[in-house]
C-alpha cells in the first residue's frame, strides 16, 4: 500500500522556542503528537500518516514565538490521493519571524520536507540611518547592557517603520 503520509522537519533558528497554539488533522493521524515545544536549534519532524481509505493525509499546526504576544507560524501539510500536494508556512508577523520552506513535489508519494523559522534577514544598518537617536525606544536600547528579545523586537519593529515613512516622505522634506 503506497505512504500517502506528510514528513515535515521544523528548523527553529529564532533565539526563543516555539510553543505549540494548535494542531488540526483534517484527513489521516499524527503517528506522535507534534511536540509541544520546539527549543532554539531544534528539528523536529512532524509525521502525519494517511488512515485506511481515499483521503491520504492533511494536517495544519500552529506555533508561537515564545515571548510575550510573539508571532506565530501555520503550517499546512498534505498528500491527497487525488490531488497535488500541499506544504506551506505563513508567519503572523514576517517582520520578526519569517519562515522559508523546502518545497515537498508537487505529486509523489510520501511528501518530505523543511520549514525553517528564523529571524528575517533585512539590512541594519540601513534601517539604523532612518532611527530618530532621540526617540525613546532608541534610548532605551542604546542604554541597555544585553538588550532583551523584546527590545530587539521592539526597536526592529521601530526602523521598519521609520524606513517605510521615510520611503513615503518626498525627497527633501523630513
């Protein structure tokens, strides 16, 4: 009998853990539960298998950035009998988490893959030329010994936004 099962690997490269917020099997079962963690440097794989019948497998799993209100990651994984397969990844807030996935083949049966959740990569120093040195969340950051997660959030949250105003003020007028 052909796998119809889903081996997704989850490559966490954030600085925290992921907390698991959810889990769904729409067609098939977990052969063990997803982990109700994933530390920092982790790779788990998440194994759905395809039950007796015509369906194959399909399952969505939520993950949450272990940080006060941290962002969450969705993955949903299928290997239909009847269809392409499915695996893809969106993050709550791309900003602080982004992921990438591995894509599994489009058919063929089982379906492998990676979905790697890691910090986004944007250029810092171009973000930092637009910081206001007297705001107080760059004061705040620039006068903290070891920055927490939370201020590193916060303060990237703070240059994107300054670059996207600064991308929509006119030339010559700050």
């Amino acid at each position: 009998m052909p796998d119809f099962g889903c081996y997704i690997n989850v490559n966490n490269q954030m600085a925290n853990g992921l907390i698991l917020a959810s889990q769904n099997v729409v067609d098939g079962h977990w052969v063990s539960s997803p982990p109700d963690s994933i530390n920092p440097s982790a790779n788990p794989q998440l194994h759905v298998a395809d039950s007796f019948g015509p369906y194959g497998s399909e399952a969505y799993v939520t993950y949450t950035l272990n940080v006060p209100s941290g962002p969450s990651v969705t993955i949903h994984m299928a290997c239909p009998t009847g269809s392409s397969n499915i695996l893809t990844a969106n993050s709550s807030d791309p900003r602080i988490m982004s992921v990438s996935v591995t894509p599994a083949p489009q058919s063929g049966h089982p379906i492998n893959g990676t979905v790697t959740i890691s910090k986004p990569a944007f250029e810092a120093a171009d973000l930092w030329s637009e910081a206001d040195k007297n705001d107080e969340i760059v004061k705040k950051f620039i006068a903290s010994p070891i920055p927490t997660l939370h201020q590193y959030d916060e303060l990237a949250r703070y240059l994107v936004q300054a670059k996207e105003k600064s991308a929509d003020t006119p030339s010559g007028a700050k």
